[in-house]
C-alpha cells in the first residue's frame, strides 16, 4: 500500500519521492515511511523510500519534507 506524503510543499507519490531522490524514475518502489531523524540541513523531518533504480540495485532513499536535502545509502 503507497502513502503519499508532503514533499516541500506538495504531495508526492513512493515512486515521484523516488524520483526527486535519484533524478530519475525507479523501476520499483516500496512505501514512505518516516526515518526517525532530523535534517542536517534545516532540522526539519525526513522521510525514507525504498526503490529499485535498475533490475540489479536495490537504494533506501532518504528526503526531507521541508527543504531540498537528500541523501541515499550507498556506499
């Protein structure tokens, strides 16, 4: 089940935060959560995504809900 969450002022979908983390579609997306941690940036609340960039990678993505910041867990 996909939650849409709010994205720096609009309503993004698993696979548009997807999109906003890696500059491109995914192929697959899991559900939004929240990641329990603040933004280095502007302290405000981040969220994470999981998604499939490519049939061999899978990225856990992390983005903040009020400004531009994001991050992913590659090494």
């Amino acid at each position: 089940m996909s939650e849409n969450r709010v994205v720096e002022g609009r309503m993004v979908t698993p696979a548009k935060l997807a999109e906003l983390i890696e500059g491109e579609s995914p192929m697959d997306t899991e559900a939004i959560e929240d990641a329990d941690r603040e933004c280095p940036d502007c302290g405000g609340n981040v969220i994470s995504v999981g998604y499939m960039p490519s049939v061999t990678e899978f990225v856990t993505g992390y983005k903040c809900q009020d400004c531009a910041w994001s991050e992913t867990d590659r090494d």
